[in-house]
C-alpha cells in the first residue's frame, strides 16, 4: 500500500522475525480503539517503509521498526507490518475485530453450531450420487474427513485405504488398524526403493508425492475405483492450501503431496472432495469432537505426510563444521520461511539454552536460518562432521527408534500435553562409530502456521538425552530453539 500510494519501501538493515513488542500511540480511531500501549506482536519481514504515503500517519513501532502501524483515517486505510492473525499477537483477533466491526461495519450472521450440517451439505453437494475413497494417513485431518464422508454419505458409500509408506513412526500402523473399517496397503518397498540414495529435500519431497499418486493409482485399478463413479475424498486443511500456494499471492512455501501434478488433475475433473480445505487444525479438531471420534485420536499431534522422510536429513557428501564467533556453523540443509519465501540454509549451534539469544542471532546472521543448543554429546563439537549419508532403512529405524523414545518419556511426564507438535530430527552430524545426531523440536502453535520453540523441564530432558545417546549410531542430541519464522516447523 505504501509504494502504490506513493511512499517509499526499502529493503531494511536487519530482519525481524517472531516475537517482537509493538509500541501503539493512543488514538481515538476505531481501528486502534481499545489498543493503545506495549503489546506482544509476531513479525516476519526485513523491508521496511522509509516513507508512508502523503495522508498517512505514522501510529507503532518497534524497536527495528520505525514504522509498524500506520493509518489514513479519512480514507479509512490502514496498514500493519506485523501479523495480526497469528496466535502469537495477542491481541490480532482485536485488530481484526476492530477493522470489520468498526471500520467496515460489517454484521455478525455466522453462528458455528450450524456448521457440521453446512459441511455435509457441501459433501453431498460436490459428491452427487458417486462415491468417496480416501487415503487415510491416521492423523487427525484425514481421520476427521473421512468421519464426515461417512455421516454425510453413509458408511457403504465411503472407503478408506491406509497407505503404509515405511515411513511411518513405531507402532503407526497398528494403530490406524485399530481405527477400524479401512484397508491397509503395505507399498513399503515401494517408496524406500524411490528415495534410495536421494539426498536433495525438495527432491525427497516430490518423489514421495509422486509415489503416493502412483500407489493411488495402483489401489484405483486393482480395486475398481476407477470408475466415474467414485471420486477422491482428502483431508487438505487451510494452512495446506495457503503454504502450497493455493492462494493467489503465496510463494510455494510447503510443497508436499496435497497439490502434487496428479491430485491437480483430478481436482481438474472435479473428482475431490476436501470438505476441511477451509479449516485450521484447531477447528478440525472441534469438528471431531462434534463428531463424538476419540479423544486420543483427535488430541494426536500432527505427523507430515512424507512421515520421517522429512525428519530424516541427508546430506550429499561429508563436510566439516564451521567455526565462527557466534557458535559452530552446521553445514546441512534446513527450511526456513523468512518472508514469504521457502529458503534453504545452514544452521547455528551455540551452547547455551537462550531462545532470546537465538532469535537475535536468526535476525542478525543472513547465512542461517535456525539456531540449536548442544545439550549433550559422546564427543566435541570441534571432532563431528557432516557425514554423507542418504535414506537408508538402517538411519530410517535409528530415526523411528529415537522418536519412539522421546514420545514414550513426553507422553509419561505429561509434556506432550504441553506441546503442540514435538519433532524429533536425525540429522547426518557425528564420527564415524556414532554417525548421527538428534534434534529435538518442541513446539507450541494454534494452527502450525506461526509457532514458538518451547523450553523443558530439565529432568525431563536429562532422562531424554542419556536414553537417546544410549541407541547405538547417536552422537549427540540438540535442542531446536527456532520459533517459526524464521524456521519452519519441521526441518525439510
Ligand atoms: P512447517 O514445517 O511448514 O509445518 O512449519 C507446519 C505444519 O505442517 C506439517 N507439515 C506437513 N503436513 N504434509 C503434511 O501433511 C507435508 O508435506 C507437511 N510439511 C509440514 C508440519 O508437521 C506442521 O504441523
């Protein structure tokens, strides 16, 4: 708004990204009513208005920002350099709320206990008189959408298949089988056989899409589904769609098996469903308990598609630390998203636990984009390096054997009930009789669109790392101390 108006924008000197606080003047607009003062707001940019437009004034700032709010109260134009629609502003929903109430005067006329009859009629709508097979992953947004095919379609117009990749964690496909009524196809071999020596994430990314569609495609012919007469239900939530690209402005910030060529195809033909495409986590949840599913079900965290694939760092060839005033440089590639684009960078270890620390130093060094803490390791930093290393089964089991046991202590001392999402990464860092490390990425967040790296209570971490460092291949563990942005939450 502000270079089309006529003011000026300019890449700034330093970014600032997550936590930030804003410093609002009192006004007596409608927009800001209510809001003046220090509040916590979430940040995700480096450019910065030098200038606003003529008729503009200047209402928060930051401490990096000079210009974070700014208002033309005649025109009724408003502007915010800062996120009010994420959890982490605590009061965005304020702002929002102001801006369509006051400012627009809109009206209130949804009510959300209509909702669930809404999205049946839109199932039964888009369904016509087909029917819907779905590929549930067990998770909760595939679980939840297929509950609602079932309720609105009945259960005999309704399949589901459960695609065992062998990417799955410990003990996942027992559970899916005791979810009832969906047949489980093991393709196992199929999809660690594409990704055998695939190192590059993008890469691992797309071929597991690819494989997921030619598995689809597999299970359409051999049991019928083929026929004009059935159409592919999925549980594509909000955040998908927007991270993919989905809409009009969005960089292709999460590029994964929702959107690949194949589902584009059938979504050309009309033959999907995706009745929570316009849901966030947290109200696909709602929907669930509205639906009576299982709490341990529903209260699950959120696993990835690509499961431990993308959990499961590789790198292309061995190369060694690097040693700079800041901490030690860890040369493997990880996601970040700074902005609005998907970047790729090294990582930083420092020593100490300091989530403050860390997010100055993701603003302040370009060249990284996540920081760690070393919590413990068999050796120095100064004697690990990167060593090259593909998808093997035997990192892959190393891999599932470490969540399994982060999970099972998490889940013990009641810590995952305090976390949204908690990762556990295998990243190629260690010597040659103990060649792999691991990541812990405890996170909280709302709907997995912002989130913010959480700390531990330091038995609870203690008993972690001296189990983790006793599986046989492990040399050291790290804690992951990125809020998001600038790292996303999983690392690929
Ligand atoms: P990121 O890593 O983008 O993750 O911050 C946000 C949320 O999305 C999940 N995630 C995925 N889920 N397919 C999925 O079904 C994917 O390719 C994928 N990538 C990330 C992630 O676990 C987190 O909950």
């Amino acid at each position: 708004m502000t270079h089309l108006l006529g003011g000026r924008v300019r890449p700034g000197d330093r970014g600032e990204y997550g936590l930030a606080t804003l410093d609002l003047d009192d006004t007596s607009d409608p927009m800001f009513a209510g809001l003046a003062g220090s509040q916590q707001i979430w940040m995700n940019h480096r450019d910065v208005v030098e200038a606003p437009p003529d008729g503009f004034r200047v209402i928060g700032r930051t401490d990096t920002c000079a210009v974070a709010a700014i208002a033309d109260s005649a025109r009724h134009l408003y502007g915010v350099q800062f996120h009010p629609e994420v959890v982490h502003t605590i009061r965005g929903q304020e702002y929002l709320a102001n801006f369509i109430f006051r400012v627009c005067r809109c009206q209130k006329d949804w009510d959300p206990r209509h909702r669930l009859p809404l999205i049946e009629a839109e199932i039964r709508e888009s369904v016509g008189d087909r029917r819907v097979f779905f590929f549930v992953s067990g998770g909760v947004d595939s679980s939840v959408a297929f509950a609602l095919c079932r309720r609105a379609l009945g259960g005999d117009r309704v399949r589901g298949i459960y695609v065992d990749t062998g990417l799955m964690r410990e003990g996942e496909t027992d559970f899916v089988r005791g979810l009832g009524g969906l047949a489980i196809e093991d393709a196992s071999s199929q999809f660690l056989g594409a990704l055998s020596g695939v190192t590059e994430p993008e890469q691992k990314r797309h071929i597991i899409g690819e494989e997921f569609v030619r598995v689809q495609e597999r299970i359409i012919e051999s049991r019928s589904l083929a026929d004009e007469c059935w159409i592919l239900g999925q549980g594509t939530i909000y955040p998908d769609t927007i991270e993919s690209g989905g809409t009009a402005k969005a960089a292709v910030i999460k590029t994964h098996h929702n959107r690949v060529a194949g589902i584009q195809k059938l979504i050309a033909a009309g033959r999907i469903v995706e009745p929570l495409k316009s849901f966030y986590k947290d109200e696909v949840r709602a929907v669930g308990r509205e639906l009576g599913l299982p709490g341990d079900l529903l209260d699950r965290h959120p696993f990835p598609g690509p499961g431990l694939a993308i959990r499961c760092l590789c790198a292309a060839s061995d190369a060694r630390l690097e040693r700079i005033a800041d901490g030690w440089i860890i040369p493997v590639r990880s996601v970040g998203v700074q902005g609005d684009a998907r970047t790729y960078a090294p990582v930083l270890a420092i020593d100490a636990m300091d989530h403050a620390h860390a997010t100055v130093l993701t603003n302040r060094l370009r060249k990284v984009n996540r920081v760690v803490a070393l919590v413990e390791a068999h050796a120095q930093l100064h004697d690990m390096s990167i060593r090259a290393s593909a998808l093997s089964p035997g990192r892959l089991q190393r891999l599932r054997h470490a969540d399994a046991t982060v999970r099972r202590i998490s889940h013990a001392s009641g810590y995952d009930r305090q976390v949204w999402q908690f990762p556990v990464i295998l990243i190629p860092l260690g010597s040659s009789d103990a060649p792999d490390s691991i990541v812990l990425r405890p996170i909280d967040s709302v709907d997995g669109m912002t989130a913010q790296s959480v700390g531990m209570d330091a038995e609870i971490l203690r008993s972690m790392c001296a189990e983790l460092l006793s599986v046989p291949g492990i040399a050291g563990v790290f804690y992951d101390l990125t809020h998001k942005p600038p790292g996303t939450i999983e690392w690929e």
